[in-house]
C-alpha cells in the first residue's frame, strides 16, 4: 500500500499515525513493531508472558506498561516499564499513573509503597515523612520537626488527642495533660506544685500552705490545719486533763497554754487561748 506523504500504513490502512508502541519507516511510510517486541492487538510491547496452551508455548504481550506480567490482562503486573511515559507505578499488580493516600512512589523500583504505620499520608519512608497528620495513638512533633509522628511527646508538650499534636505547657509546667497551669505534672525550676495539678508562685501558695523551698511545693500547715478542724477535741482533752497537770481552773490552764515550752505547739496554743479560754 502506498499513502500520501502525510500518512503511514498501520494494518493496512493509510493513517496520520501509528498505533502504540510502532514506529514509522519514513522511506516506505510503514508502521513496525521494532525487533525484541511484541504485537498485541493494536499494542506494540517490549515484554511478553509465557504460557503453555494445547501444549504449545504461546508468547503474548503484558499490558501496556508493564514490564514484567503473570497474563496478558491490565491487573497483573509484576513490575512497571522504567519507559513508560508518563512514569507508571506498581498497585495492586497495576501498572499506575499516581499512588493513593497512604502509600508514597518509589521512584527507583516504580512501585507503590505503604507509608509508616504513623502516618495518614506520607512523602517518603519511616515516620519523619509524615503529610497530612497522624494516626490515631501518634502525634505531630512540633517545629522544625512537624512532619514526625511518635507516641510521645517531648517535656513541655502535651498530648492533645484531639488534634493528634503535641502542643505546648503552661510556661510554669515542665510536664503537663494540658495547657493552663493548673493541668501540671512537674513544674519549671523556680515555680511551687501545689496538689493536686498546679504550678505557681512561691507567694500563691494559700494561706493554708507554706512554701518549701527544698522541695518546690506549697505544703499543707498541719498546725492550722489541726487548729480549724480538731479544736473542739484538743480542748475537750486537755480540759479532761486538768488534774494531771495540777491545773483545776481555766485562767490556770491559759496561762499553761501561753507559756507552753514547746515551739511546735505554742502557736496552736496560743490559738486557742486567746479564742477559746478569755
């Protein structure tokens, strides 16, 4: 067959173009199949399949795409052609154009790959490549390292489970489950944990507690503490006392009270004679 200037013949018919895979003569205007490939249908292909048939060996074209195939049908690929234009990925024994949410390309072995186990979406292997948040039970790092995802946090940093991020502590917490200063685990240096989960200053410890300087922490005064809750009883014991003490009436017993030798006691005695014995 001979075609007009502007055409080949591609099985037998006179056209502006040659099928897939076929090259074009320019001296007799022909289309060909180039040595080492293989016609299948339309498709001129570099790669073939084996198969036994009738006990005859057959050699069939993979897909297109394909560089290595288990049968001539478009979903079982082996591997993926490195020539192939536009590049195409293996998925699924599927010679693939774009990989989905949840793997990232390999570009050197043309395949698909499972991102890590933390990530929702990722750019490259492991958890340091992490895109478009984490999965469940991880967290996003936080800057630079905002494309990591790990099952803890870094001090100062809590887990917020609801953003799946590790975001910042009150300025008074070292470590914390969330952001005011009253969600605290420890404090910063400098600042006084006052139970059950607060982180403050050394002059906002309540009237009720001292500040410890050793142990940074606002601790209960048991001596008020005693004096508010237990007065009634101390004095009820003490009153039932008397005689052992030689003390048989109550400005006796006061002044018992004030000039208490022990430290320890004097300032609830001194509580409790000036309120409770005038």
């Amino acid at each position: 067959m001979v075609c007009a200037s502007t055409k080949t013949s591609f099985n037998g018919v006179c056209s502006s173009s040659c099928g897939s895979g076929f090259s074009s003569n320019p001296t007799t205007k022909q289309c060909y199949c180039p040595p080492g490939y293989y016609v299948n249908g339309n498709i001129c292909t570099g790669k073939f399949h084996h198969f036994c048939q009738q006990r005859q060996v057959k050699l069939l074209a993979c897909s297109i795409g394909c560089s290595g195939c288990f049968s001539v049908s478009a979903s079982a690929c082996y591997s993926c052609s490195p020539s192939a234009l536009p590049p195409k990925y293996l998925l699924s024994n599927t010679c693939s154009a774009t990989c989905p949410s949840g793997k990232y390309i390999d570009s050197d072995a043309f395949f698909c790959v499972s991102c890590d186990v933390s990530c929702v979406a990722c750019s490259g292997a492991g958890n340091t490549n992490c895109v478009g948040g984490c999965q469940s039970g991880y967290y996003q790092q936080p800057a630079p390292a905002t494309s990591t995802c790990l099952d803890t946090c870094p001090p100062n940093y809590y887990k917020d489970n609801s953003l799946k991020k590790c975001l910042p502590c009150h300025a008074n917490c070292q470590t914390c489950t969330g952001p005011s200063k009253s969600s605290c685990s420890t404090c910063t240096p400098g600042k006084y944990f006052l139970s059950p989960s607060s982180c403050i200053e050394d002059s906002e410890c309540p009237s009720s507690h001292y500040p410890d300087t050793i142990t940074e922490s606002c601790i209960r005064n048991e001596l008020s503490f005693f004096a508010v809750y237990n007065l009634s009883l101390f004095l009820s014991l003490c009153l039932s006392m008397q005689h052992v003490f030689g003390c048989h009436d109550l400005p006796y017993l006061r002044q018992w009270l004030l000039h208490s030798t022990s430290s320890i006691c004097r300032p609830v005695f001194k509580f409790m004679s000036i309120f409770l014995l005038s």
